[in-house]
C-alpha cells in the first residue's frame, strides 16, 4: 500500500515536472545497420534440393489457437519439426485428453478454423513480418528505415516521450491500441485493459480514444435499452427460432461466434424460415434460402418504425410482455418523472402513430425512404408478430453508420413488443455479448485505464488538423469531474498497439495530414503495416505462436484455450508486456522514478523480464487462473491439467439466452429503471448537450433521422450517385492477412456493381474502376451480379493502401472515401458513403508483392 502511495506521489510530481536537464542518454548497443543494405555475394550457385517435408509421426503436435480479432476462436494444431511449424492444422478431435473436447456433438461442437486461420503460417514467416526495431531515416510515409538496437529505440522513445509531456502536458499522446491482440489474457491491447492503456495512463500522459470502430452504435443502443452489453444468446440457441431476421448479418463472412453456421443449420433443418434485410444477396442468404430483402443503405430504422406501424395497428404487440418488463413504449409505461424532463415527454408508440408530429410512421411511408415495398414491410412484420419463438437478430453493418443507433434501438423496441426476449429461439441481440470472461491477467488496478482525455477515436485527425480550434462537441470529449474537463487535446504523437488504424479509421487523407504534424509516432506491431509506413519507431513484436498466453472467445463460447510458446521469437522480436515493462524502467530511471515505474507497471516481474519472460508470464497465468477462473467461475480443472487438455469448455446446465432471468425470474434489468428502456432515463435527464460525450441531441426515444448523406439526399446524390458499403472480408481479418497470397487466390478486393447500373457505366466483370468522391479516390477491380441492388456498391474494408503519386489508392481501401463524421452517438460512419465511379486505365495493385498471382486466371493482371 506504501509502495502505490510512493508511486502515486511520484507520478503527480512528474506530472508537473519542470524543465528536465538530467536526460541520460544511456549508450546504444549495437551499431546501427541499414536495413536491407548491401547484397550478399556468392561465387558458386549451389542447387536447391527440396527437403521431404516431413511427416507428422516426426513431428511433434502443439495444441493452441488462433488469433486476432476476427469474430471467433478457433483451435489450431501446430505440427513442428525443431523450432518450426511445418503445417498447422485444427480440431478433429485427436489433440486433447481423455475426450474432453475431442467430441463433435451439438453440445460439444469443434473448433474447426476457418480459411484464414489454415493459413496462418504464411503469416507467421511472411517477409513482411518485423523482425528487428527500426527508425525512420526517410519523411513520414515513406517507408525509409534504419535497423537499430533496442537500447536505441527504445532509449529515443523514452526521450521523446518525456519531451512531449513536458512540453505540452498530459493529454499529448494519443493511444491508438486496439484489438490486434485483445482475446488473450495476458499480452493484451485494447484501450481499457490493454498495456499500453496501463503504460500511458501510469506515466500520466495519455488521451484514450472511447468509440469503438465495430458497434458503437449497438453497444450504446443495448446500453440504454438493457444496462449491459451483455444482450447475447450462445449459437446453440439460435437452432431452437422458428424464424430467423438477420438484419444486415452475413455470418457466412463475417463470423460472429465459433459454430454459428452450423447452429443455423440445424434450424434450417428444424423448419425455420429466414429472412435477410441487407443491400446484399449474400452467401448467407443464399446458404438458408433466405428471403432476401434488398433496403436502401441506411435506411432500416425507417422500415422497422413502418413495421412498428403495423403492429401497433392490428394490435399484434404482446401488451401483457410490454406491461411487465418495457418503460416507454407507450402511455401506460411511461414513468412518472417523464412528464417534468425536458427531453422525455414522447412515447414511442405515439411517435409511431404520429400524434405529435402529425406524420404516422406507416409502411408506406417507409417505403418512400427505405425502398423496400410496403406489402413487404406489413408481410415480416406480421411473420415475426405471430411466430414465436422468432428471432431479430439486429447485427453491426447497419448500425456502422450516421444515427446508427436509432437502427439498434429501433430493432430493440421490436424485439420488446414481440416479446421475444429472454426466450428460447428468440433474440435480444444487439451486440451478441453472451459471456463474461475473466479476462485479463495481470492487475486491473487503479493503475488501468487512466486518461487525460478522451476522444471519439475517429475524431483524431480533425483535432489535429485544427487544433486549437475545436469545440469539445466536435471532439466528442468524455466528461471529467475535474479541471481537464472540455480542455480539448493538444496531441503530439500517437502510440499504435495491436492497430493499423490509419488504414482503418475513416477518412485516410485527413489522417495523413494529421501525422505529419505530430512529434512521435510510435508502431508496435508483428508485420509492417500502411500504419506503420507513417510510424518513426517501429518495434518487433512476435505473435501468439512465440510467447505464452491463454485464448478466449470472442463474444459467444464459454471456453479458454491454452496457447503455449511453440517457437521462439522470430528474428529480435519481443513482447507486448516486455517492451512496456522495459520502457517502464527507462522512463522511471530518466525522471527520477528509478525503477519504481517498472516494478509497479509489471507487478510480478524484475527488470530481467526483458531476457527471461517465461516464469512470469508461467505466473501470472497460473494465478490467473487459480484466482479467477476457478474461484470466479466454478471449475475445477487445475492449471497444469489445463495446458495438457489445450482447451476448457464450460458445460451449461441450459443453453445461454440473454436476459432469460430477467423475464422468468423478474430480476431487475441492469437500467436506472430496472426495465427495458425504450424511452432511455439517461437521455431523458440530458440539458445541456454539449458538455456530454455525445456533444448533440439525441431523441429519448428511437426515431427515424435521416443520415448525412445517402440515395435519398436531394443534392448530393447528382455529384456522387452511389451508396457505397464496406462490409468486412471473408478472405481476412480487416487488414490482417492482406499481405497472404493464398488467401487473396481465394477472394479479392473488388468493387461489387449490379448489373444494370454496369451496363449504364460500360463496365463488365475484371474492367478496373475509379471509385471516388470529395475525400479521397481508389481502383478496384469490378464484379458485376444481380446480387447487389441498384445504386448501391460494395467494396470490402481492410486492404492495405498503395497510393500512387497522385494520391489514388490502387489497393482499393474503402476508407480512403469514409467520413470522419460519427454519429452523436459514437458511431462510425463507415457505410455513410456516396461515391461516383468510372471505368478506368488505371492498374489495381492487388498486394504489396508484385509477384501475387491473386485471381490472375479471372481478372488478367497487369503487373
Ligand atoms: N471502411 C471500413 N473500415 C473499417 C470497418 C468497416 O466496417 N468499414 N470496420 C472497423 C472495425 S469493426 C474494426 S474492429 C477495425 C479494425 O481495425 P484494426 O484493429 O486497426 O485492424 P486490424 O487489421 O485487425 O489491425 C490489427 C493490427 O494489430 C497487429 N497485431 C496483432 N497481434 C498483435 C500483438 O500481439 N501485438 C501487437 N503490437 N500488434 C498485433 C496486426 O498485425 C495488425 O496490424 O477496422 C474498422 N475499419
Ligand atoms: N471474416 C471476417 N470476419 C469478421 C471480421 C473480419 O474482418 N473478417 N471482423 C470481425 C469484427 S471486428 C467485426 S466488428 C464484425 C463485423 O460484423 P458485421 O458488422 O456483422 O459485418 P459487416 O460485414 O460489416 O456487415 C454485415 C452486413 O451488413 C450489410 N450492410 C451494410 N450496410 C447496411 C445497411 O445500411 N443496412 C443493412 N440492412 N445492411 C447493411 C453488409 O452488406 C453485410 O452483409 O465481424 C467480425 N468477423
Ligand atoms: S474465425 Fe478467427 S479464430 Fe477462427 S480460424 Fe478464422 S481467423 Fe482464426
Ligand atoms: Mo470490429
């Protein structure tokens, strides 16, 4: 207790630290070597012989997992010779003892990979991977470095750290970590848990960035409505739905839970019908022979208030569910305080209905806006009023958009007056969230999270590019109960961990503008990335396959898989915790923390962690798991059994549905009102707007607001006619494995175009295309299908940008065209994109290497 308070005193005096002449500069080890200098000469061409590979009885067989954030967590079997993996392969059920998980039952089902985990290897020993620090010797962007010691990066990154903080206080350093690496417990990134969260906010110098790229929108929607983001069902549930809406959800692509497909499978055979609401005829409707619904991009909250409409009208609601368990959804609901508030007055069915605003929110109405005919509207809504159990399951594209949370919240109040929640077969789904994992493993202790300042992530590069000129609103700054409260961040360098953020966020022009304006740019990462192009210090950081950790699931799934060190670090590559943990002690021994900084930021660890990590890390797993798991979460199997099975899975005494307690047990919601809030009590409550994080009004209730831009805009469209989306690749986890062969042999990025608009256009199937609007240009090739509605098109996010000298990405990444413009919410404006496009002479680059063959045989490549 001592100690943290020492420790507390030390980092307020640095905290106001004056003039600091006492910067050590400690003496580089190596000497510095040119990357890639110098060719090495042999006289004699030897022959190349090719080794049988060899064969797996002599091998020795490693369970572990898969990794990143992907939307699940499969089991991988690495099978090695010495110190490499020769091939990995995945669960068939041989690999672990006594058959704890080597079944494949519907209880039990394995944890096959998919494309991308088959192809990991490629990754692991890709030329792209970094394999020693580096430092920039060319402008930012372009992509000159010089290789130098650790002693070298890691002493300027400490120097220039403790500069900037100096210079311009605690707000300065923009941590962009994300979820690169956040489903393991132990070498972690993402902005609450995350280490570098903990490394920043411990030396007191930190803006965080709070909206999240993937559902801001249905986190803040479950939030309201239900207290937690906990909303979800396990897969199993799902085969039990006597009618299944997946609303903008194409889980052919993008996984969302381990078994889903398969789950949703044996609906299919159990009778369920399907229906699928997305610009999209995609695989999976295809797959369920859904019935696919096309709807103008961004337009859902419309068509769900028209089907709202209906069902109000013919009285199909379920009045006995609303009664007992929903506040707002109409007179009889509504809370006594409502009448006084300023902003809470309005119920949802009499919005509807128009009562106030003289405007019934009728199917036909909604056809006007969404494009999707009011016979259609009337016909699901009286399916999903009268099947039970049906499940709505409202998924994340739709709501990646402006007032992206009206979407959610609208679908929720559906979910409400059906009464399909907390049952079997139905759906409160939202975010999907079905369990709570214990889910770091080093302390989270008030030494966590600490920020100075808190941002709307994709409002970066606009404070940058405008600083001192920003209003907190425009920042989206989260409110504090002190004297930083609205001081807008003056931001000087940007830490990435676990993220290529400038490849992801929105609106990449802005944000190359931005970089250059910044003091240090720092990139922690395994491969080099767009981002770390940008970066002045690039750290090697190996992959799961060369540390130790433990896996978890993402989102659905109650299991822990084990991931042991299976090879040594590639090349100087080190950790995520070691590099933190050793910039610890040199920052603390440069401000007169001494080692303090170290010790108290790696609590089980002594400065030697940097050459011996594996004890530690042995550890805190270990207590990790004796502490929390088993104490936590009732099992019994010990640690050292653990890591002989490879996998935990939990058996459930009934398959997981979200809020099933709540509704057959009448336990409170976790909401102010203990209810279902359609009519939202935080919101309701809210004066002045500009001093929350949202910045802008926000209705109380769900309602229909028209986007920034989109088909139905009166003038934008004649400049940029198309709505375009950017849905997630099957083919790689955003921009993880862009860099893969393989997989690009599997899928491309091209720009999907419906037929008749080709046609208008001259464009056929391989033709490359000019994609452009007032933000930004790209080239991508062109698949033209009746599977896309008219005017819209879809490009998918993720692929590495390569601009040319004009500034045109020939990668074809969507974001070089998104807007920086979130919803008040938080939502990113990812599919809030109209764009023009052309036939174009232009070459596509499919990959950084030129050699790739990607889709030659269809597309013909001009290299
Ligand atoms: N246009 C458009 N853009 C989008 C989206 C969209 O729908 N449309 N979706 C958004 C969404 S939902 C998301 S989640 C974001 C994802 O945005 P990012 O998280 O930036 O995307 P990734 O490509 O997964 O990048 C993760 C990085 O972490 C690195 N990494 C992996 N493991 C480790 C590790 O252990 N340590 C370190 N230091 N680095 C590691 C990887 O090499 C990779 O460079 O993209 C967003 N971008
Ligand atoms: N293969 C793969 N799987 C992944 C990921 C990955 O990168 N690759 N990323 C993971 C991550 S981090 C996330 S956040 C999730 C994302 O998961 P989702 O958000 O579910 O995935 P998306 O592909 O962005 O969008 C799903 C569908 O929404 C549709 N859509 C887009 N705009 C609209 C609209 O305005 N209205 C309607 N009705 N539909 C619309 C798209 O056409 C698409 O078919 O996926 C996870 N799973
Ligand atoms: S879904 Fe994710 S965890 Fe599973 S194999 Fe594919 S990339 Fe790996
Ligand atoms: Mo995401």
């Amino acid at each position: 207790m001592s100690d943290d308070n020492d420790f507390n005193k030390l980092i307020a005096s640095s905290l106001n630290m004056g003039r600091r002449t006492f910067l050590k500069s400690s003496a580089a080890g190596a000497a510095a070597l040119t990357a890639g200098g110098g060719l090495l000469k042999t006289d004699k061409a030897e022959a190349q012989t090719y080794e049988p590979y060899p064969t797996d009885n002599q091998m020795e067989t490693v369970v572990t997992s898969c990794a990143h954030n992907c939307g699940s967590r499969h089991m991988l079997v690495a099978h090695k010779k010495n110190d490499v993996i020769v091939r990995l392969s995945s669960d068939d059920g041989r690999y672990q003892r006594d058959g704890c998980y080597g079944k494949d039952t519907d209880e039990e089902p394995q944890l096959r990979a998919c494309l991308r985990g088959r192809a990991y290897r490629e990754r692991i020993y890709c030329p792209e991977r970094l394999l020693y620090p580096m430092l920039r010797v060319g402008k930012r962007g372009e992509g000159k470095f010089k290789r130098v010691s650790w002693d070298e990066a890691l002493d300027f990154v400490a120097k220039k750290l403790i500069d900037i903080k100096e210079k311009y206080g605690s707000q300065a350093i923009l941590d962009q970590s994300y979820a690169g690496s956040s489903y393991g417990v132990l070498h972690k990134s993402d902005q609450i848990d995350g280490l570098q969260g903990r490394f920043l906010g411990m030396f007191a110098c930190r803006t965080s960035s709070w909206s999240v790229p993937s559902y801001q929108a249905t986190t803040t929607s479950s939030k309201w409505t239900f207290g937690t983001i906990e909303d979800g069902n396990e897969d199993d549930t799902f085969a039990h739905s006597k009618l299944m809406i997946m609303w903008g959800w194409n889980p052919a692509y993008t996984f969302h839970g381990g078994n889903t497909v398969y789950y949703m499978r044996k609906a299919k055979q159990n009778g369920c019908k399907f229906v699928v609401i997305d610009p999209l005829y995609t695989d999976t409707a295809a797959t369920y022979d859904a019935w696919w619904i096309p709807i103008k991009p961004n337009t859902d909250a419309a068509m769900l208030a028209g089907m709202a409409h209906y069902i109000f009208d013919n009285n199909l609601q379920d009045q006995a569910f609303i009664d007992k368990f929903v506040q707002g959804m109409d007179a009889g609901t509504m809370p006594d305080w409502a009448t006084d508030s300023p902003n809470g007055k309005e119920n949802f069915k009499d919005y509807i209905l128009g009562k106030n605003d003289g405007q019934p929110k009728t199917p036909e109405w909604a056809e006007k806006i969404c494009g999707v005919k009011a016979a259609d509207i009337k016909k699901l809504a009286d399916m999903y009023a009268t099947t039970k159990p049906a499940a709505l399951k409202a998924c994340w594209g739709p709501g990646r958009t402006d007032y992206g949370e009206q979407y959610n919240r609208m679908a929720a109040a559906l979910q409400a007056m059906t009464g399909n929640i907390g049952m079997l077969g139905g759906s409160a789904e939202g975010v999907g969230k079905a369990w709570h994992a214990e889910g770091a493993a080093y302390p989270y202790d008030q030494y966590s999270n600490i920020w100075f300042s808190s941002i709307k992530s994709d409002r970066w590069a606009y404070i940058v590019n405008n600083y001192p000129n920003v209003a907190r609103e425009e920042a989206g700054l989260w409110p504090r109960q002190d004297n930083l409260d609205g001081v807008v961040p003056n931001i000087r360098g940007i830490f990435w961990q676990g993220s290529n953020w400038l490849n992801q966020l929105t609106n990449i022009n802005a944000e190359m503008d931005a970089i250059q304006k910044l003091d240090l740019v720092v990139c922690l990462d395994q491969t080099i990335t767009t981002s770390g192009l940008f970066a002045d210090v690039l750290l090697p950081i190996c992959t799961h396959f060369e540390r130790h950790d433990v896996a978890l699931p993402w989102y659905k799934g109650h299991y822990y898989i084990h991931r042991p060190k299976v090879i040594e670090p590639l090349g100087e590559s080190k950790t995520d915790f070691q590099v933190f943990t050793e910039l610890a002690y040199r920052v603390g021994n440069m401000t007169g923390m001494g080692d303090k900084f170290g010790e108290v930021y790696n609590t089980k660890a002594t400065r030697d962690y940097w050459n011996n990590p594996d004890p530690v890390d042995e550890d805190y797993l270990r207590t990790w798991w004796e502490d929390r798991v088993m104490q936590h979460q009732h099992v019994e199997m010990p640690w050292v059994e653990f890591k002989k099975h490879g996998v935990y899975k939990m058996k459930l005494d009934r398959p997981h549905v979200g809020f099933q307690d709540q509704i057959e047990k009448g336990i409170p919601f976790q909401t102010p009102s203990g209810k279902i809030e359609i009519l939202c009590d935080e919101l309701a409550r809210i004066s002045d707007w500009k001093k929350t994080k949202y910045g802008y009004h926000i209705p109380s209730i769900p309602k229909w607001i028209e986007p920034f831009e989109s088909l139905n805009h009166p003038t934008k469209t004649k400049k940029h006619p198309y709505h375009l989306i950017t849905p997630h690749p099957r083919h790689r986890t955003h921009s993880i494995f862009n860099n893969s062969a393989i997989l690009r042999e599997t899928y491309d990025q091209e720009i999907t175009i419906n037929t008749s608009d080709a046609k208008k256009l001259g464009i056929t199937t391989g033709d490359k295309v000019e994609v452009w609007n007032d933000r930004g240009r790209l080239v991508v090739p062109a698949y033209v299908t009746q599977r896309c509605m008219p005017g819209v098109v879809s490009i998918p996010e993720g692929a590495w940008i390569d601009l040319d000298k004009n500034g045109i990405d020939r990668a074809g990444n969507p974001n070089m065209l998104t807007a920086d413009t979130p919803s008040p919410a938080g939502s990113f404006a990812y599919n809030t994109i109209l764009v023009n496009l052309r036939k174009t002479d232009l070459q596509h680059r499919a990959g950084w290497d030129e050699t790739s063959v990607s889709r030659s045989h269809v597309f013909g490549r001009d290299i």
